[in-house]
C-alpha cells in the first residue's frame, strides 16, 4: 500500500489529469479571471503564452514546476497598480508550446535563456524578477546571468540548493529514485490530487481550493501530449543543477521568502540562500506550506511591495 501511495503521489508531481480542456476554453478562463491580457509570443522556434496587467517598472513572475502564470492570480491584483506585470507560462507549461523533441530541452538554463529571449522581443531592458520554487532557481540562473537585466530579486521557496532534494521527504525521494515519470502521468486524476497533495503542498489549516485543482487540470493536462511534456519537464528541469557554489557573485538587491511547513523546499534553503547572497532579506512566513503564494498572499504581495520600493 505504501508503495501504491508512493505511484499516486507522484503522479501528481508528474501533472495530470483524466479531464480535458481545449486551450481556447483555457483562454475564456483566464479572461473571466481578470488577472491580465493574455498574449502569445514567438521565442525561438515555440510559442509562450503570457498575462500582462499593470502600470510601471517591469516585473516578471516566473511560476514553479508544473503551474502556469496564472498560478499568481493571488499576487497579480495587488502589485499591478505599482508594476508592469509580466506572467509568463514557461515552455513545456500552461499553454505554451510543450515540444517533445530530444533537442529541445526543459533544463532551467534552457529555460533561462527563453526569459531573456522574451524580454528582448518586448524590449525589457531591466525588470524585477520573482520567482517561486523552481521559477526562483531560473530568477537566480539569470541574475547571475545577465545582473544588468534585474533590478532587484525576489526568490520565494525557491529551488536551486543541493540540499534541497535530499530534504524531501523520505517517501518523494523513493518515488523519484523509481523514474515513474510516463507511469505516473497516465495514471494521475482528480481524486488523486484532492487525496494526495494537500499535506505535501499547503499547511495543515489551509484547504487546498478548488480552483487550484481546477488550474492544474487547466494548465497541463488538456492531451497526451501535456502528460509527456510533463513527464520530460520532471525529468529535465527539477533538482538537475545548483547555485551554491555561484551564488555568491549575486550582488543584486534580493528578498528571500521561506514558508515554515514547506516540505518541498525547506525553509533552511531559505536560510542558504540568504548566507550566501550578501545583499539580501530572509523573511519566513509562518502558517503556510510550498504554496504560500496562495496561502499568504496579502503577506506575499505585502513583502514584494516593500522590498520593490
């Protein structure tokens, strides 16, 4: 049984769901909930989708593994009247493009480099960066990259430290050791994410909502395709590469937002990142879990706006 609980749960982790969405359903969806204009714009040889809102300097949200840009509907309403927000869906998620082909890759380089790219096609000379879980790993990947590029770094849960997979709990770590990546998106629907993700991913007092399980079937699960995408984007861009060693040359002003009953990334990677980045701000959140964007948004939103000033 504890093995068949091992399959379930990362079925999640591998995004799917047995109910269907054509993207233009997606796309009155996200009309409805009146968290930007949403736009499509060719970086390469693909195709990324994004949420724009708000007036002033440039902030762009980067959204974690397997979530969307929508996923900061939480945030988007109570930063856009100081900032020109920018959502993006990365590639492999929401309704980006999602190719399969070997060379295209989901590693957070890859996906650095199609940040930058999408920031030069809209003429984004400098921008604030926020980034959640894995979408804090890219943030830091390109500050390092291009420091003249960020104004100021926001990383929140955010991915990136070697210890972090090692701190996931004991069950995840056997789970990902089994590489059921395909098994577990063909496997995984409604049920499974409402039995099997909210101790992973909200704290104990706070009710996983119905629109976040409606937004995961939204984002990546409208065909086979998004289950293989997801598949590969588990295999390519979750805990493949990390910045300890490079995180010191960091000299852009950064907030750092840890959630105290985060099992996904502990909050001592908070901490890590915090030590290593001279210039920067640990704050821990206290009653909220890896989705404290949703659990603590007003406190979220609240930091970045004073961080941001």
């Amino acid at each position: 049984m504890r093995y068949l609980n091992i399959v379930i749960l990362f079925a999640f982790l591998a995004g799917c769901s047995s109910i269907q969405f054509t993207t233009e359903e997606v796309k009155k969806e996200l009309q409805q909930e009146k968290i930007g204009t949403s736009h499509f714009i060719k970086i390469g040889d693909n195709t990324l989708h994004y949420l724009e809102d708000g007036r002033g300097e440039p902030m762009i949200l980067l959204h974690g593994w397997l979530c969307w840009g929508a996923y900061w509907k939480k945030i988007i309403p109570q930063v856009r009247a100081r900032y020109h927000i920018y959502a993006p869906d990365l590639l492999g998620h929401g309704i980006s493009d999602k190719p399969l082909d070997k060379n295209c890759s989901y590693g957070t380089d890859a996906q650095v480099d199609r940040i930058l790219a999408f920031m030069d096609s809209l003429s984004i000379k400098k921008a604030y960066l926020v980034g959640h879980s894995m979408g804090g790993e890219i943030a830091a990947k390109i500050t390092l990259k291009a420091p003249h590029r960020v104004k100021g770094l926001v990383l929140i849960c955010a991915a990136g430290m070697e210890e972090t997979p090692k701190l996931l709990p004991g069950y995840i770590k056997f789970g990902r050791a089994l590489h059921i990546e395909g098994l577990a998106a063909d496997m995984m629907d409604e049920g499974m994410i409402r039995r099997h993700v909210p101790g992973l991913m909200f704290y104990k007092e706070n009710p996983m909502p119905d629109e976040f399980v409606k937004d995961i079937m939204m984002s990546n699960l409208k065909s086979k395709d998004d289950r293989k995408a997801m598949a590969k984007v588990t295999r390519e861009g979750l805990f493949q590469s990390f910045l300890d060693k490079r995180c010191g040359e960091i000299k852009t002003p950064t907030l750092i937002i840890s959630a105290t009953y985060d099992r996904v990334v502990h909050p001592s990677m908070g901490e890590r990142y915090h030590s290593l980045i001279a210039n920067s701000k640990f704050v821990l959140i206290d009653k909220a879990a890896h989705m404290v964007p949703w659990e603590q948004a007003d406190q979220v939103a609240a930091n970045i706006i004073q961080f941001c000033r």
